[in-house]
C-alpha cells in the first residue's frame, strides 16, 4: 500500500494514474555514506599544477657601512688595531694625535673611536671631551686603549666620555669583548 501511494504522490505516478499528485513539501536529499562522499580540492588537477622551481637565494641586504678611527701616535699599534676592526666590518681611518682626529670627526662622525691616552699636540682626554661637547645626532662608541693601567686614569677615561677601556699590550679577544659590550663588533 505504501508504495502504491508513493507511486501516486510522485509527479510521473499521479499522470500515469491520472490523478492529481499531493504536493508534499521538499525535504533536503539525505547526506551521501561517508565512504562515498567526496570534496572539492582545494589543489588544482596535477596537469595544471604550477612548474615546480628550484629554490631562489636569499638576496642579502647591502651591508651597512661602519667608519672607525684610529687614533694613536704608534704606527704599530694602528696596524694591529685597524686588522681588528677591519676583521669586523669597519672601514679604518687613522689619525696621530688628537688634534688630527677632531678634525676628521667634524668633516664626517665616525661609527667608534679607538683612541690612545698619551699622544703629542693633544691628549685623548682633552680630545674625548671636545668630541663629547661637538652636537652630533649619533655620538661615537669610543674606547680607550692605552697603557694606563691605574683604576684613577680608568675611571676619568670614563668620566671624560669613554664608553670603554682596554689596557695595552692588548689581544685581538680583549679588544672584541670590549666592542661587544658596548655593541660596536
């Protein structure tokens, strides 16, 4: 009987019938099993898939130029200084004395300044605290390196305007630990 009314109900069963069919509201189609379901990818079909390309190197960013002077009345220590900090990216300018050194400084600020105590013409403290007192929006790291050893001298190197203070005869690891510290390696 069932069927027979289904038949019946359904639009090609009601005109073979010749009845009239009982509109029935539409129900949503029941969910296909789970075994036999299937989803849109997301992937487009491997015959349209994009050429695969090896891997491109990371273009590196241009390097930031570093300017350090040197400024030390030895010619020796100079040339172990500037093999330092070219090792770490600096490109070196020397200077003698003080005096050749606040020159250079006021034509273009250097990124650090390794600087000697006892110099002739002038000082590295009479130097340091002129620099100190020149308006420049990026004041230079500078580092004492001089054979003054006595905690008075290393204290007013500091209090003059030195960031940092290494003892000669210094090392290559001595000067590096020193430039790591005030972040100038």
């Amino acid at each position: 009987m069932r069927d027979l009314i289904k038949r019946i109900n359904s639009p090609s069963g009601a005109e073979r019938i010749g009845r009239a069919a009982i509109p029935q509201p539409e129900l949503p189609a029941a969910p296909e099993p789970a075994a036999t379901a299937t989803f849109p990818s997301k992937r487009p079909p491997l015959a349209e898939a994009a050429p695969v390309s090896a891997p491109q190197p990371a273009v590196a960013a241009a390097p930031v130029s570093r300017n350090c002077l040197i400024v030390d009345d030895s010619r020796v220590v100079r040339r172990i200084s500037r093999q330092i900090v070219e090792s770490l990216g600096y490109t070196v300018i020397e200077a003698e004395n003080g005096e050749e050194a606040l020159s250079r400084c006021k034509l273009a600020m250097p990124d650090l300044i390794l600087l000697d105590w006892d110099m002739p013409v002038m000082t590295g403290i009479e130097f340091i605290t002129q620099l100190r007192a020149l308006p420049t929006p990026r004041p230079p790291k500078a580092v004492f390196c001089t054979s003054k050893n006595d905690t008075h001298d290393i204290f007013r190197g500091i209090g003059a305007g030195a960031d940092e203070y290494v003892v000669k005869p210094f090392t290559e690891a001595a000067l590096k630990a020193k430039l790591e510290k005030i972040g100038a390696a």
